[in-house]
C-alpha cells in the first residue's frame, strides 16, 4: 500500500471515530417532549402526516402509543409502547432551532394521556438522560423553547415543572440519587 492510501485510510477510520462518538455521546444536549394534538396516532400515521407537509419522513424521533392508532380502532396491548421515528443519526424535525441537539419524544394525545404512556415516557427518559448524560433542567416540554413560545405552543399540554419533579422523585426512588 502506498503512503498517500494508508494516510487516506487513517483519515477514514479518524473521521468515522469521531463520528461515531459525537452521535454515540455528545451531540444530545436536551429531550423536547411534545405531543401530537390528536386522540389517535402511531408512527406510520405521524409519518404520513409529516410528509404531507413536505418533510422527508415523521419529524419525532419516537413515539409513545395510547393504544388507539386510528379513529375508532383500539388497540389497548399497545398502549405506552414507544415506536422509533425517525433515526437519531439524523437531525430532527420537531422543534425548529433545536433539532440539531435535541431528542424529540411525541406522546400520542392532546391533554389526557394513560398512565402507561406517562409511566413509559419517565422511565424513558431517565435513560436517555443517563445514556446521553443529560440533565433533569435539559428536559422541556416543546412550549418551553424558542420555537414553542414563538408559536404560542401549549404542547406536550403537560405542566412540565411537575414532569421534571416527577422525574427527580423516580431517580431518587429507582437509582438513589437524583442528578
Ligand atoms: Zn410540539
């Protein structure tokens, strides 16, 4: 091999490391919790809706079911199942000015989710955090940021004071001390 490949190959395998650890650990800097404003939903049908207004695909990178995924049809066995959006390898499209460093987690409903989807939506969170190493003050609801206040958003319709102290009192009971 000569010089100028091997050189071409260490630059190669650099730039994939440093790719991989900027995605893997540092790029997440906060977890905007939104919801979608509608009594039904999954992924397929946020993703559908999401395209009609012109987006590649569904602009949340998950969702938390409440079990009615369309009008009329239920499905109680998949309520607070979390369903992936689209690809943390890619940026976002749920808060505008936030996506690039944030995770963005929609709860299907408009004001009254189960207590599965809240139960599922905490634990799931106290994961990213601790997998990102994300703080409780870096959790907000989708109205607590710029795009939020700019559009007059009330989403996730979710009092996110009481969230986050939701939060601190499961980390304190499940991983002793709250960070
Ligand atoms: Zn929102």
């Amino acid at each position: 091999m000569s010089r100028l490949r091997i050189l071409r190959l260490l630059v190669l395998l650099l730039t994939a490391f440093v790719y991989s650890l900027w995605h893997g650990n540092f790029r997440f800097k906060k977890i905007i919790i939104h919801c979608t404003d509608s009594e039904h939903g999954n992924r397929d049908l946020i993703n559908m809706w999401h395209q009609h207004r012109g987006w590649v695909e569904i602009g949340y990178n998950f969702v938390i079911l409440n079990g009615h995924p369309l009008p009329g049809v239920q499905r109680p066995w998949e309520n607070g199942r979390i369903e992936k959006g689209r690809t943390l390898l890619k940026d976002g499209a749920h808060a505008r000015g936030d996506n690039r460093d944030s995770i963005g987690i929609s709860l299907i409903g408009k004001r009254n989710f189960t207590e599965e989807q809240i139960k599922m939506i905490r634990r799931f969170v106290i994961d990213l955090m601790y997998r990102y190493n994300i703080s409780i003050d870096s959790v907000f609801g989708h109205y607590e940021m710029q795009s939020g206040i700019l559009q007059k958003k009330t989403c996730p319709n979710i009092d996110m004071h009481w969230f986050r102290d939701e939060l601190r009192r499961e980390m304190g009971q499940t991983y002793g001390k709250p960070i």
